[in-house]
DNA sequence: CAGGAAGCCATTTTT
DNA sequence: TGGCTTCCTG
C-alpha cells in the first residue's frame, strides 16, 4: 500500500472504509446525516485513481454548484493536480456542456440560451396571452410546473390527457412554448436534462461519444434524482456498470421538483448484485439532538429502516419557546443570537424557516439590536432587474434569435420604443416564425411600412446599436463588452441621472457584476480554458443563490432549510414549528406531510451543539393573521430532551440548569412577556369575517380563482359553519381545508361548501 | 409614450 | 402584504 493510499483509508469507519474500496459494479452507499458523505465520496474519487483509474474517465455529479466546488477541491487535496481531469459538475452544467457539443442534434446552436424560471414564466405568459387562456383552468405558473414535473419524468405534451381541462389547456400552452423556445435558440432547465439524455441515447446506440467516455460514475444526493436524471446516471454508466450512487432518502426534500424517492428505494431492485453499504455513525451531532431527530423521522412509513448513532455525548436539551406572535419569536432569536454575539461567536449560528416570508421579521429583530446577519436565498444577485437587463444585452448578443431578452430591453433604457410597436414587431415575428431582431431590422428599412416614421427611426436607431455592439463582441472578453454595453446604451448614465438613493445603489451593482465578470474571466484563465461569453452566461444561469453561500462574513445565517441541506452549524434555530406552515398547508392538503417531515428532519440534523425551536400562537403572513396550532412534530421529539424555556406565569424556568451556561442571561429579563396576550380558545378564528371573504364569492361568475379566501367562512352539510384555511387543486377536484370548530380541521371536496 | 394611481391576484420549497 | 397589470392623464 501506498503512502498515498494509507492516507485516503486512515480514519475510515468500517462501512466508510468499505464505501471508499468496493470495487467496481453498482454500489449504493446510504449515508444517513452527518455520517460523512462527502469524505466518502471524495475518498473514493481518490481511491479509484490510486487504483490506476484514468482521472479523466471519472464523473461525478452533484446539485449543487458548491457541494461540486467543495468535491472538487477535496479531491484535489488527496491527490493534487491529478484533480484537474476530473468531471465534478453539477447535472446541469455537465449537461449543459454535453449539449454544447452536440446542439446541432437537438436543432439548436452551440450558442443556445438557458432561460431561468423568471425567463420562463415570462415566455409562458406570453402564449397565455397569444392563446387567450387566461381566465382558464391553468396559469402560466401551474403550467410551468406541470411542464417541468412532466419533463423530468421523459415525457411530453401528447403524455397529457386532454379530458381534464387544465391539462388540455397546459398541452396547448407546451407546444407553443416549446417552438418559441426553440426558434430562439433557448432551452430551460428540464431541457437541458432532457436534450442531453437524447444525445447520449442516440450516441449509444451509435456506440460512441458520452455514452462511453466516462467508466466510473459517481451520484451524490441520489434521493433528490427524478426520473431524467435517473436514467443520465443509467446510461452513462451501462458499458462499465460502474455506478456508485449516494444519498439518503430521509433527505428526500425536492418531490416538488419530481424527485422520486423510488429511484433511491429501489436501487437494489433495479441493479441486482448491487453491493449496498449503510453509513450509520453520526459524527456532527449530540446525542440529544439525534434522538430527537430519530424519534421525529421513525413516524414516517416511506423509508428504509436505519439506525443512526453517535459516540458523542448527551449534550444540552433541545431548547422549545413558544411565542405569543412572529415578533416576538424573532425578538427571541435575536437574543439567542446576542448572546453568542458577545461570545464573538454569532457566525455560529444559523435560523432557518420554512419560507422566505419568514426572514422579515427575523432581519427587522437583528438589525435592532445591531446583529449582523446574512441571509442565503431569497434573491439572487442576478435576480437584481437591473443586472438581469445587462445580463438580457450579453445573451442577445450571444444569441441574437433569444426574443425575450430582445423583449427585454429593447426599450430598456427608454428609447422611446412604446408598447404598440413592440407589439407589432413580436406579432409578425410569430407570424414569419423568425426572430424578433430580424423582424427589427426588416422593420427598420424605410420601405418597410409595418412602423409610423416616428417608431421606425427609433427602431432603426436601436438596431444600429446592437449591431454595433456585436461588432465588438468580436474583439472584447465579456467584461469589457458589458462596460460597452453600459457605456454605448446609456443604461448607467440614464441611472446616473434620476439621482436617487436607489439609482446610485444600482449603479453600484452593475459595477459589481462587471467585477464578477472579470474574476469569472481570471478563474477560466487560472483553469487554463478560454473565457467565453457564451460560459459566463451559462455561469450565471445555473448558479443559485445557495452556491453564493460561501461568500464569507462574520454573522448569523437566515436560510430557508431547504437551502441548508448539507451545511452544518454549532447552534440552530428552526422557527414556525406550526401547523400550516412546518408542515405547510399545501402538503397536508396534498397528503404529503411526510416530506415536510424529512424537511424537519433535515433541519434538526444541521445541529452539532445546540437545537432551539420555536413557533407562534398568532402569525401574520400575507396580510392575514391567523392562530396556528403546534407543529405535530413537537409531539413526536421525546418529552424528556425538550425543555420549554421562557414561559409565562410563576412556571419553572428551566434555564437554570443548564451545564454549558449558554442559556444564561435570557431568564432574568424577558420583554416579550410583557406583551405577551391571551391566547385565544383552542378553536379561535379570527372574529370578524376578512373583508376579503365577500371578494370572492360576490363576484360571481368567476370560477375557481379568488372563490376560496383564507379566513371566509362557509358552511358545510354535516359539519356546520367553518373557516378555510387553504385550498388547492382546480373543479373538480378542487379540495378546501377548513376548520370546524367542533370537528377541526378537515379536507372538503369544493363542491360540498358554500360561501356565507 | 411615460409615469403615476388604483385595482387585482396569488400565496412553498429552486437546479 | 406586495408585485404586477391596467387604466388614466400629461
């Protein structure tokens, strides 16, 4: 054995150990949270060129950009430069690049879009509008979903059945989305997946290119997989039958997003002499927070049976506040997080939610009491509108067939180019099934007679200009063609010129994105490629703001827990442990709560030291307040290792007790008890009927959309007068929950209520 | 055509 | 609640 090699074995458990060595075949490692993963994965990775691998016929596939990023620099630490011929990409970008190549397949160039959720949503609205269905059974949003769920499963319009009226109107709506993006040259995500698994199909059956070059696979994260990314993995992997997959399915978190848990369950199954290692030891967490986190995931029936343990020691009881109202729960994060801050260790701790609507309150307590925090999510830098204009020039002049980002800034800064004749231009392109710039420039001649002279000049002068600035695109790397872009258009001197704090605070960001441009460029350069407008488009596209992450600052970290799978802190809050919100209204409707508990779950294990949880007799969200119940979830962590603290009246204050000290100081002075108000019966709703409620059903006529109004009341044959809570689906199988004061809460079929 | 005011609408998680 | 659309005015 080498020295190298003694190195990447030393340390390893026994199912660690077996994980890293196992040889060839397919392996499924499941590794429960904190059992060390990563180190698995990368170990082996390094194993496998010890072994002789060629490093370059090694792939390995992850979500994120990050945990790539992460994968990849561990590697490198283990076996140095070697590192460097290793695929370690996310799906996307690994597919991306394979479609690169191969674009011509698929009817695209190699310069093709990628257009993001906001691209698509806007796409979609407009051949809603084209098609005339709004005010139908599908939005534009439901039916993106519905397209993306179907994509990832491998299938296509015809899939959908036309006797239900939404999927009707959604299976009209794709054809056309489909030609548009086409015919601009673009995909979305799910095509990206999709195109490449084409390609790879069709190059197998060919026998040659991608469905060969790679001959060990590995898969982090295999829980999250859907069908499309299920069969990348099989095909990739099918010469060798190499395929080592790794995941957990009590982290399964992304089924909104057609992850199918099943590809992880039945692995076995479907790869017999499949060698399956457990990684069962838990190394990030004390035992009180694993058993806590156990005794919650042990109720869901969905999972394969794992027995996760610590040597660690007991540590401190999970800390459980319960607040009178969402200020008040963020008044006691706060303090949570100033005591640590005067530790100097407040970057220590991380509060998660379940919604991004949560952060608000959280930010407002912080910012107070002078906490620094930083939030991961919400908005992507990119997502800044003026950001995403530049970025709209830099893909138009990257592919000039790209209509939305035309649409986007052809009158961006105003040029004076009005709605009516964008219209007409958009209108004839669609008719010509040409590119609106085409259509633009034809327009722009003063023969054509499609634009009065005053909209033609402005056109023609508007034309002139991208020409112009794809002139240099020729010569200029993409940083010097975005200031060219600023510069030539006017975008920064007409910002310069409203004057405003916003204004200035805009401009400063476009100068920052030049920045990340230029350091974009010194990565690619520092990586020995050719840095490429066409790569930092395809950059900014796939990366999300989870990868922003690592952006270093001292603090408190806000995230939503999806966001936090795989991160690990010292101290964790999980806010709005209620019902309605963790677990979500949606999923209880839908029947699904055992994913919100993995959300939990998921959430818990982030903990190494220190679990607090919290939640609110009365949150106001979206303008509505509502009286929510505890979390079921409360009642499934074991009574004994979760001590309430700051709790009303004469009660015990537990805090006393504790043996680290941490919880001192919060006991003696507690703000928010002063506040603190009745809590309404059990069986409260709130009293008087939301002016909302008369919305709805007083516009008659209207079917499905606004007839259901959290906080109406209706009334029910059986169980009398109630009052909604939630809604989903559309006729007829619209369901509604609601509350009945001497039943509860319960799922009603629409049609068996009526509005008072 | 631009900008402001008023109304409407939809409520999760995001590669 | 707030983000977006539509309507109205200069």
């Amino acid at each position: 054995m080498t020295d190298r090699t003694e190195r990447i074995l030393e340390g390893l458990n026994a199912a660690q150990h077996k994980a890293v060595t196992t040889e060839g075949g397919a392996l499924l490692v499941l590794a429960g949270a904190g059992s060390g993963k990563t180190r698995v994965i990368t170990n082996r990775i390094a194993y496998l060129i010890e072994q002789g691998v060629a490093p370059w016929k090694i792939l390995a596939v992850t979500f994120t950009n990050k945990a790539a990023a992460e994968m990849k620099e561990r590697v490198y630490r283990l076996v140095g430069d070697e590192a460097r011929s290793i695929w370690v990409r996310t799906f996307h970008s690994s597919c991306a690049r394979i479609l690169r190549q191969s674009a011509e397949r698929v009817g695209l160039t190699a310069e093709f879009s990628i257009y993001d959720g906001d691209d698509q949503k806007r796409l979609m609205k407009q051949v809603f509008n084209d098609l005339r269905l709004k005010g139908g059974a599908a939005t534009p949003s439901s039916a993106i979903h519905l397209i993306g769920l179907m994509k990832g499963r491998n299938e296509g319009p015809d899939d959908l059945d036309t006797t239900s009226p939404l999927e009707d109107e959604v299976k009209r709506a794709w054809k056309v989305y489909q030609e548009r993006l086409l015919r601009a040259n673009a995909v979305d995500f799910s095509d990206l997946l999709g195109l490449a698994l084409k390609v790879i199909t069709e190059d197998q059956t060919a026998g040659e290119g991608w469905a060969k070059r790679w001959t060990h696979l590995l898969v982090d994260e295999f829980q999250d997989t859907n069908r499309v990314q299920y069969l990348l993995a099989a095909r990739l992997a099918e010469h060798t039958g190499n395929l080592c997959v790794v995941g957990d399915d009590d982290q399964s978190i992304y089924s909104w997003r057609g992850a199918d848990i099943s590809n992880i369950v039945d692995f076995e199954d479907d790869h017999p002499g499949a060698t399956v290692v457990k990684l069962e030891q838990n190394y990030r967490s004390t035992g009180t927070i694993l058993k806590a986190a156990s005794a919650l995931i042990s109720n869901n029936r969905q999972r394969t049976e794992k027995t996760m343990w610590t040597a660690a020691g007991d540590g401190d009881d999970i800390d459980y506040f319960v607040a009178a109202d969402e200020r008040m729960e963020a008044e006691y994060v706060a303090r949570i997080a100033q005591h640590l801050k005067q530790q100097g260790r407040a970057s220590n701790l991380a509060v998660f939610y379940r919604i991004h609507a949560q952060s608000r309150v959280l930010e407002e307590a912080l910012r107070s009491k002078q906490i620094p925090y930083r939030i991961v999510g919400g908005i992507r830098f990119y997502d800044r509108a003026e950001i995403k204009d530049l970025v709209a020039y830099l893909r138009l002049l990257n592919n000039p067939a790209s209509d939305m980002d035309l649409h986007r800034i052809i009158n961006q800064p105003k040029r004076g180019i009005g709605a009516t004749t964008v219209k007409r231009i958009f209108d004839l392109a669609d008719q010509k099934n040409t590119a609106a710039l085409d259509v633009c420039r034809s327009a722009a001649s003063p023969s054509a007679g499609l634009l009065g002279t005053g909209a033609r000049k402005k056109v023609a002068s508007f034309v002139a200009l991208m020409d112009g600035l794809a002139e240099l695109a020729k010569d200029l790397g993409p940083a010097d063609l975005a200031e060219a872009v600023l510069a030539r258009t006017g975008y920064t001197q007409q910002l310069a010129a409203q004057g405003t704090e916003e204004a200035r605070s805009r401009v400063e960001n476009l100068a920052e994105m030049v920045g990340s441009i230029r350091s974009y460029e010194e990565d690619a350069e520092n990586q020995s490629q050719e840095p490429t407008l066409v790569g930092f488009l395809e950059q900014v596209a796939l990366t999300s703001d989870v990868d922003q992450t690592d952006a270093l600052g001292e603090g408190v970290t806000l995230m939503t827990v999806h966001a936090a799978k795989g991160l690990e802190f010292e101290e964790v809050v999980v806010c709005g442990l209620e019902e309605g919100l963790l677990p979500h209204f949606r999923s209880v409707i839908e029947d699904d709560v055992e994913e919100e508990r993995r959300l939990a779950y998921v959430a818990f294990t982030r903990a190494k030291q220190k679990l607090h949880l919290t939640r609110a007799n009365e949150r106001t969200l979206m303008g509505q307040t509502r009286y929510n119940e505890p979390a079921r979830f409360l009642e499934e962590i074991p009574a004994e290792i979760l001590t309430r603290s700051g709790r009303s009246g004469r009660g015990r204050i537990p805090l006393d007790d504790r043996s680290q000290g941490q919880s001192r100081g919060w006991g003696q002075n507690r703000p928010w008890q002063a506040e603190r108000r009745r809590r309404p019966p059990k069986d409260a709703i709130p009293d008087a009927p939301p002016r909302a409620a008369t919305r709805g059903s007083a516009r008659s006529g209207k079917k499905a959309k606004g007839r259901w109004v959290a906080g109406m009341e209706v009334s029910h044959p059986k169980f009398g007068v109630g009052t909604v809570t939630a809604w989903t689906g559309t006729p007829p199988d619209e369901k509604v929950a609601v509350f009945f004061p001497r039943y509860g809460l319960k799922t009603i079929v629409a049609r068996f209520l009526q509005p008072l």
